[in-house]
C-alpha cells in the first residue's frame, strides 16, 4: 500500500473527513498545513491536498509539493485551485449550480472520457464524482482527461507529463461536503478513490 500524507488546515469539515476512521486508516501521516515547510515528503509516495486550504501557505510550498512529484511521488489537489502552483495549471472559474439536480430533465454535464481508467473501471462510478462544479481545468497537452464538461474543459485529470511524477487533479471537492456531512455522492468517492490513491493503478 502506498504511504500517503495529507495536508490539514484545522477546519472541522476537513478535521472529520480526514478523521473519519474508514479513511483515517489510508494516511501514513496527516501534516498540519503551517508545520508542512519543516516537514520531511521523502517518506511518502502520494500527498492529497485538500480543497479549501489557505492558499498562502500553499503559495509559500509550492516548490517544496512540486519538488516531491519531481521525485516521482503522486500529488492530489482536490477543489477548486485559484492561485496557480500546479504544473501547466490553466484554471477557469465558472458560476455553480448548486441545484441543477432539481430542475427539470436535469443533467449534471459531466462526461466520462475514459472509462478504462483504473479509478472508473474498478473503483467509482461518473455518478460517484457527480454533485456541482465550481470550473473546470484545460490540462496540459498529454494529461488523461477523466471527467469532463461537455466542452471538454477537465473536472478530473491525471498528469504524467509535467513531471517525473504524477499530478491528479479535480475541482470536486469530497473533503469538504463529506467533512460537511452533506452530498452523499462525496462519501461514495472517497469510498473509492483512497483505496484507489493506496492500491490502484495510479
């Protein structure tokens, strides 16, 4: 199983998502955020950066995050990510519907493109990974798209070609409704995407 860290900023939605003991069991070591720049990665294979943190102190590590996937470990961002400290990181920011499921012929406007990919074939379902979007990401040329808009703009995608390591990026943002305890949907992706993130074909 691969040694995963996690990053903690100290908000209860987060204190019960990466507390809950079902997922707490997947983290070799939860790091509070403002600890993370005397903090060691050279332990791990996967960090997961959580949605919601404050971006400050991500600014003030990025190069210590992006060297750890220069080293070949796997790198997690979950949510929305405004300041840039992503690889070929290309954000867009677009309204959200909170309430699109109540209106009438509902679609999320959610695509599956590969739906061979290990996490989608073995782990979760598209309706797993579906609840709102907050915007969407135009990945580097070469990155596995995994769930997109209907314009192709990328809700989840795996990036292998930014570095020697690898990036996986989503504007779904799990951690924070399940921490929230609402959105049913964000506990069945957890369900399946940590054991993914510590077994699967990454």
């Amino acid at each position: 199983m691969r040694k995963i860290a996690v990053l903690y900023g100290g908000s209860s939605q987060h204190y019960r998502s990466l507390h809950e003991p079902k997922y707490h069991r997947y983290f070799e070591k939860v790091i509070y955020l403002p600890d993370l720049e005397k903090t060691s990665l050279d332990e791990f294979d996967a960090l997961l950066v959580p949605s919601q943190l404050h971006m400050g102190l991500i600014m003030k590590n990025k190069e210590k995050i992006k060297a750890f996937a220069d080293n070949g470990g796997i790198v997690v961002a979950f949510g929305p990510q405004p300041k840039e400290w992503i690889p070929g990181q290309n954000w867009e920011l677009r309204p959200t519907n909170f309430w699109w499921w109540l209106e009438k012929d509902a679609k999320s406007g959610l695509v599956l493109k590969n739906p061979e990919y290990d996490l989608f074939k073995n782990y979760i379902t598209l309706e797993d990974a579906t609840w709102h979007q907050h915007g969407v990401y135009w990945p580097p040329e070469g990155a596995d798209i995994l769930v997109s808009t209907e314009d192709d703009g990328a809700v989840l995608y795996v990036d292998k070609v930014s570095s020697k390591g690898t990036w996986i990026v989503t504007t779904l943002d799990p951690d924070f409704h399940f921490g929230s305890y609402f959105m049913p949907a964000t506990e069945r992706f957890l369900d399946g995407f940590l054991p993914w993130l510590a077994e699967g074909k990454v």
